[in-house]
C-alpha cells in the first residue's frame, strides 16, 4: 500500500475511533443513569427478579459491541505501524480500497472472510 493511501486509512480509522469511544461512553452513561426499574407502573415493591433486564442485557450487547470494535480499529491501527495493514490475514492478499472504505478496520479480504463465515456458521 503507498503512504499517502497509508495515511488516508489511519486518518479513517482515528476519526473512527474517536466516534465509537464517544458512543461508547454515551452508552455507559445510559446504563449508570437507568433507574433500578424500568417501566414500573406500581408502587408496589418488587422482588429484583422481577425487574425489567431485557433492556439491561440489550444495553450490554450494544457496549459489548463498541469494546470488540475498539480493540478491532486498535489491532488495524497496530497493523499500520507494522506494515501490514491492507493485507488479509489468512492470505495474505491485499484487501481491496472497496473493502477497506467502508470496513477500515477489516482483517480479512473478502474471500477469506466468506469462508470464516462458512466455517463458523
């Protein structure tokens, strides 16, 4: 990969980063100021087990998710000081700048990836 597309995809995946920490802590902010039970229509007290958690564990998901897409743009970001950012890492091929566009942080091309999917699925 030249420098100048070198550049253009650390920029990305920086720009990226900050987004998905902002997220992230909006997220953690939602979770910390959700009152103990959600929906309640009672004042009658309820047993902790009855409280509402779908919306908890939902919550959890979404920062669960923010967390896996941090250290995936931390490890793409590793792979640009290292050299080998852009290249799949089954293969070894280059990943096509369609894939890397919209999917800086990618690992794989998409070839290797179907059959990560296949395998896995």
């Amino acid at each position: 990969m030249r420098e100048d597309q070198l550049a253009h995809y650390r920029e990305k995946l920086v720009k990226l980063q900050s987004r998905v920490m902002a997220k992230a802590r909006e997220a953690e902010e939602r979770m910390a100021d959700q009152p103990a039970m959600r929906d309640e229509i009672s004042h009658v007290p309820t047993h902790p087990a009855d409280r509402d958690t779908e919306g908890l564990a939902s919550d959890m998901e979404v920062e669960a998710n923010y967390e896996q897409t941090l250290e995936a743009i931390e490890a793409a970001l590793a792979r640009t000081d290292e050299g080998t950012y852009g290249r799949c890492a089954d293969c070894g091929a280059g990943i096509s700048t369609s894939r890397l566009d919209v999917l800086p942080f990618t690992l794989r091309c998409v070839a290797c990836e179907e059959k990560q999917e296949q395998g896995s699925g």
